[in-house]
C-alpha cells in the first residue's frame, strides 16, 4: 500500500516538474555563451566561426 501512495506521489511530483520546465518565460536580457577549447590552433577558426554566428543571433 504505501508503495502505491509513493509511486503516486513521485508521479504528481515529476508531472509538475515538467509542467514548470515547459514554462514560457520570455526575457528581453542578452543570452551569453561560453566556449572553452584547449587548442589554440583552432582560434582563428573560432573565432570566424562566433562571428558567423553573431551575426545570425544579435541576442545571442
């Protein structure tokens, strides 16, 4: 029996956990992303490469 009620409990529990992930909160603030790389050979083509997608992705 109170394997029942556990099982029921984590099953609200997760619903709402996904219900509060799928939440549309929209935000107007600049999204910023880090990169790290170990290989300083590949900066110049990284760094084209963020350009490239700067570009493309103003708020980004």
């Amino acid at each position: 029996m109170k394997m029942k009620t556990f099982l029921k409990c984590a099953s609200v529990c997760a619903f709402a956990s996904f219900l509060v992930a799928c939440g549309n909160a929209s935000s107007s603030d600049k999204v910023e992303i880090e990169y790290f790389s170990q290989k300083p050979e590949m900066q110049a083509t990284l760094q084209e490469m963020i350009e490239d997608f700067e570009k493309e992705n103003p708020t980004i």
